[in-house]
C-alpha cells in the first residue's frame, strides 16, 4: 500500500478511535493479549527467520539477544497489554472550566493526539508496547521498525489487526511499514497532514536522522550523557553506592551515568575508593590531570570524552572548583536527560534542582530511576529530552493533546 | 555578530534568568515601559525610516498601517508590557510531587523553555510583546522581525537591552537579527542545542517555511480555515448573527469563519435571511449546486475553496444531509484551528464538540473568540494549530515546560 493511503485511512480511523468507550479499548486489548499467546508458535517461526537472517550477517550476540522472541518473552509482551488495559485512560478528562464574564464557558479537554508514527530499531516487543499505549489513548499508530526484525513485527501486527477486526473496531487502526528503506522511512517524516507526530526510538544515529529529517512534529528521545556530581558535603560512601548503581547496574541504557564530576574538597577521601570500585569492577576511567593523580590506570579525557554516551564500561571523569563550575560544566555537556547531586548540603541540593537544566535532575539517588514505571506512571513509550510537550518518561499523557470545547448561547465577539 | 556566538549567549543568558526573582523579572518590564513611552521621539524617527522605505516600495496601505507606529501605538505597547509585568508568572510552581515506595520523591515543576526563536513579519509591536512575555517566564530569546520593520524593530531591541542593563540583567536576554536575509532565517532554524522552540507568527507561507526548513522544534500558528455549520436544530437568527459576527467582526484574522456548512433540512429557512446579510455586507458566496439554487449571485465553489482561507469578503458554503457529513467535511478541510456548531440538539452539540478535531471548538458561538485574552489568558503569543505541547491561544504557560525534581536519601536501583 502507499504510504499517502496508509496515512489517509490511518488518520479516518483515528476519528473513529475518539468515539470508542474505554472499556471497549481495555476488551480489546485483552483480546490482542490472549492472542499473543495463542500465537506464539507462529510469532516464533516468524521471529526465527529474522534471528536466521541476523546470523547470517553476523549481527553480534548482544543485537540477537534484543531481537530473539521465546515463550516467556511473548508471555511478558501480553502481560504488558493486559498492565496497559488496566491503567487508567487519560482521555476525555476535561482539565478546567471556567465562565467567561460573557458567559462563555471555557473548557480544555484531553484528547488524542490523532496518528502517532513511531521510527524505531531491533526490538520486536516495541511493536506491540507502542500499539497498546497508542490505541489505549485512541490514537491510530503508523510502525517503522527496522529491516532486522520484519518478519517478527509482520507476524505481531497481523495479530493486532485481527484481535481489533475481533473487537469489531478498524484494523487501520495500526499500520505497519513493510517496506524497511531510508528513502520510504523519509517519507513517512515528511507526511504532514496525516501523521500528528513522530517518536523515534533507538540510537543516537535513528534519533538525528529523524529530527534532521523530519517536517512532522518529533519527540526527540533517548541520548543520555548523564552525569554524578559529588559535592563537597557528599556522604562518601553514598556517593559510591550512587556512582556504582547509575554506571555499573545495566550498561546500554539512557539513563546510566556516562560521566562524573568531582568538588576538588572531597577528592582525597572519595577518589581512592571510587577509583578502586571502578577498578574491580572493569571500568576504565578517563580523567582531566587532576583526576589522573589519583592513579595511572586513568587515561586523559578529551573534549569529545565529556560529550560521549559510552554506553559501555567506560566513564569520563572531571575535578572541579565550585558548584558553579559543575553546574557549568554539566549544562555544557549533558544531553538533558538525568543528572544527580551527592550532597548533604542544602543550599547545593536546591541550587542543583534549580539550575540543572534536564529532565530529570536528582538529589542522592541513582540516574537509573529515570523511568516511567519507576516513576509510578504504569507505562512507558520513551524518555523525552526534548522540552516540548514531553519532557522525561513518557506514559500515556504524552500520546495526548487538549482542545479547548466551548459553550456559548449566541455570543458574538463586541 | 555570529549566529553560533548568538545563540551560545543567548543560551547563557537563559541559564541566568532562571535565578532571577518574580519581582526583579516585573521591576525590569516596568522600566521598559516607562523607556518605551520617554523614547517615543526615537522610535517614531526610526519607525519613520521603515514607512519611507515601504511607500518608496509601494507597499500597501494595509501592511503600512499595521507597520506605522504613532505616540497612541506606543503607549499602548507601553501599557501590554505593564499589564504582563501585572499577570502571574508560572515558573516554578510544582504541578505534582508523589513519594514511590521506594522513598523517592518526585516532583514535577513547570521550568522556562530556555531560548525561543520568534520569525515574525511586519508588525513591530510583536518585539515588545514577544520579549516581555518570553522574559516574563525566564526565557531567552531571539528575535528575526521581518525586512520591512528592521529600522523600528532595532530601535525597541535597543531600548529593551538598555532596560535589562539598567536592572543589572543580561543584555544577552534579547537579540534581535539585523541580518533578515533568508539564508540567516534558515540557519536560525537548524541552531539546535542553542533555541529550543521556534514560534513563527505570520502568513501561511512564512509558516510553511518555517515548518519545512526548521530542525528545531517548532510551534505552528495562524492559519485558520474556520467553520460555521448550522445544523438542523438551529436557531435561525443566532446562526445569522453567529456567521456575520465569525465571517465580517474582523476580516484579516485567523479565528474568523471562511466556510459555512447547512444542514439541508433548515436551508429554507436559513438561506435566503443568510444571503441577503452576506450580500449586504459585499461578501462573496461560493458554493455547491444546492446553495447556488438559493441565489444566483453564488459562485460555484471548488474543491480548493473549501480548503481557502480567504482573510477576505469571500466565504465557501456547503450544504450537508446529516451531520455525520457535515463533521467528515469539517475535519477534511479545516485547519485546526476554530469551528462552531449553531443548535439546539443536545446529541448533536456533544458529537460536534467531541469529534471535531480542531483547537477550539464551540457551540452557539462566534469561532471570533478563539484569543488568549478572551480565553482569560491576560496575554497571547500566538494561536497553536498543532497538536503537541501547546494548542490554541498560547499564554504564559504555553512557553514553559516541565522538569522532574526527584529527592533521594541514597536510593539505588535494584
């Protein structure tokens, strides 16, 4: 099919999705659950010609890892549909009302945001992840994934289209880009008028392209070069614990430490046992002069280090004067995403929440918290870094708008 | 000076105004007002260059009143700037704060946006109002005015530098180009890292350019294709009063009717008294065969004068048979912007107020009203017709964003 026909039906059913009771999406999901499950030997025999394909150009293990479906892992995507059909549904709520002195009644009402396009990369899970949260606000979905795991996401969104044909709602509901090409995936960023907005998902190269590219709104998610800032009045062995969690606890996620900022105050009691933590654990350190007295295992940081998501076992390392130069220093390098204060300072811990331009800006806790659920929202579509519309973990208010509704007995403007 | 060294400075500027009190931010809009008025003389002189070289241009008497400043035109810039220093200031109000099992608690708090690029064209009022509301809510920002008002817009620039000096704040608060070639307009658009949302306030072609060469986010405004239609429920001379109020009040706005949709069972009674008001007023019709059987001054209207935005006495007009077509014809061809519907059929309201897929939606209403001011905003930027992050008439809040604040005492992920 044509994309301009995909995104012409898609936006026909996301007007009918508006008109959809809430508890007419929940049943539908729970059919898409259900579904997935009985599926799962065809969803498998799908999912191993895309692991077939992946062996044969070599992809590395940790790539087919993210690729690879099992039972368990089709029992946990239905069981996040099901978690999905229980939240509560965010549409439809009207925000305020207020009475005009003309007697005009003025109200803002939280409504879909229409079609949602989704670019992103390997993971299979996402396509259903991104369905269910989008349909849960009554958005239509238009899906991109990658050429890697195609038959895979062919196999789920032929599941979805039936479970919705089950509930007796449109199938256009959801789309799925069965042509993987850049020049096809370009399109679909430029296809105004039809798609509301874009939310990539993936890598920093899918995030700039996208953004570069697009002339649909985007929701930029994703890089994070966050940082841990250990203050002066830091409790030295928090700060440890707090360093070990946020770069150690899991590697290739956005919002694991990448880089840390030391007060020069506290640097003889806390260098030695970060440096050693670090050591024992396999994690190379890249410092400026001052960092790398402290020991020759220490390579001399660049520019480039300071601005480098590692996503790996590497982390950049920087001594400073004052607040303010961390402060600076952080604001300079970060991507917005998460940063956090080791402190028992007050005055610092309130400076840092105020000035710390990120989405996410913590007092003695660990980047890793930056998460939907962990954060209580139930869901998660993305961790925006971004300052419009959505900013941080990214649950079911983001996939929505407002419009105002307004009611009048004949009013015209004096 | 450089683009790059603008926005870096501009950026930093930002970083220092988020530390700025509510009342340092009012005490320095009042100097600016009161600097307004005692410049006068200054501005006019400048004003008087922009005149000269626009009538040397044979600029049209329109565009040259809404370019021509007069002692009036000042102290009304004066008094907008006193009645923003006068409103509440959104920034730093925490919209929720809940504690996680853990013990985390996170707080969600309304920040500035950090740098907006306005692209605006020839009215330069827009760069008082546009400073003054950005500066209100502790954002930088960089101003591209159009070619036709360099002389007054640099003249006003200036004095807002002098304000912000004389305040011992950051002159880098405010820059406005000097340079107003395309090129530079375009650079100015892809300056990402240092503006964070671009809002073009203009003709649909300056829009249209914006949203198709800009790589950092926008905010669409303006174009406004708005919609009367009279159901077959209406009262007959409200929906005259509604569509000479929408379509006549004012011709040059966004939130004025272009289009009149008529249910066919009320046509008998609505058509011939809408007619004759129409032609009263000198205001062209356009429309179908059966709106053409009422009057043979109607034009036959094309499929692309339902889809015109006239801003002229010209209005489309179709007649429908349900309003299940009369919606469908509505979400094809509007904007997004503002649409009434005229009755007194309760389903008939709720169904339009629901489905309708547009900023601003009313019933029994003139769409005239769709203003931050008559909103109660007490200000306006622009009127979004987009989906994400602001829709409708923007006030102060609309150039804010979010940021997470989370308090920990040592937690770790587990």
């Amino acid at each position: 099919m044509e994309l301009e026909q995909m995104g012409k039906l898609a936006k026909e059913a996301s007007r009918s999705l508006i008109t959809l009771s809430k508890p007419a999406k929940n049943q539908c999901l729970l059919t898409l659950a259900d579904n997935l499950v009985q599926n799962t030997d065809k969803i498998l025999t799908a999912n191993a010609k895309d692991i077939e394909k992946g062996e044969a150009n070599h992809m590395p293990e940790s790539l087919l890892d993210r690729l690879r479906l099992t039972g368990e892992r089709i029992e946990g995507m239905a069981e996040g549909v099901r978690q999905v059909a229980a939240l509560d549904d965010p549409v439809g709520e009207v925000l305020s009302m207020k009475e005009r002195p003309n007697g005009l009644l003025v109200g803002k009402k939280r409504v879909p945001l229409g079609v949602i396009g989704m670019i992103y990369e390997s993971r299979p899970n996402v396509t259903v992840d991104a369905f269910s949260l989008c349909f849960k606000t009554s958005n239509a979905v238009i899906l991109r994934g990658g050429s890697d795991s195609i038959y895979s996401n062919m196999a789920l969104a032929d599941i979805i289209k039936k479970s919705l044909e089950e509930n007796k709602i449109t199938p256009d509901a959801v789309f799925l880009l069965e042509d993987t090409s850049r020049e096809t995936a370009t399109r679909m960023m430029q296809l105004n008028g039809y798609i509301d907005v874009l939310i990539p998902r993936g890598g920093a190269g899918l995030i700039r392209s996208v953004v570069q590219n697009a002339t649909v709104p985007v929701i930029e998610t994703g890089t994070g070069n966050c940082h841990v800032y250990v203050d002066a009045a830091a409790d030295v062995d928090m700060a440890v614990a707090i360093v070990k969690n946020a770069k150690l606890q899991r590697l290739g996620v956005c919002n694991a430490c990448e880089s840390l900022v030391i007060h020069k105050d506290i640097a003889n009691q806390v260098m030695p046992k970060l440096l050693s933590m670090l050591k024992e654990n396999g994690c190379e350190v890249r410092g400026d002069e001052r960092v790398q007295a402290y020991s020759s295992d220490v390579a001399a940081a660049t520019t480039e280090d300071y601005a480098t998501e590692y996503l790996d076992k590497i982390i950049s390392a920087k001594m400073v004067d004052s607040i303010d130069e961390a402060i600076a220093h952080i604001n300079a390098n970060s991507t917005g995403h998460s940063e956090t204060i080791v402190t028992n300072d007050y005055r610092n811990a309130q400076r840092f929440l105020n000035e710390i331009d990120s989405a996410a800006v913590y007092v003695n806790a660990s980047t890793r918290f930056t998460d939907g659920f962990e954060f209580g929202f139930g869901a998660e579509i993305g961790i925006s870094t971004q300052k419009l519309h959505a900013r941080g973990p990214m649950g079911l208010e983001a996939l929505t708008t407002t419009k105002y509704i307004i009611y009048g007995n004949g009013q015209i403007r004096p």
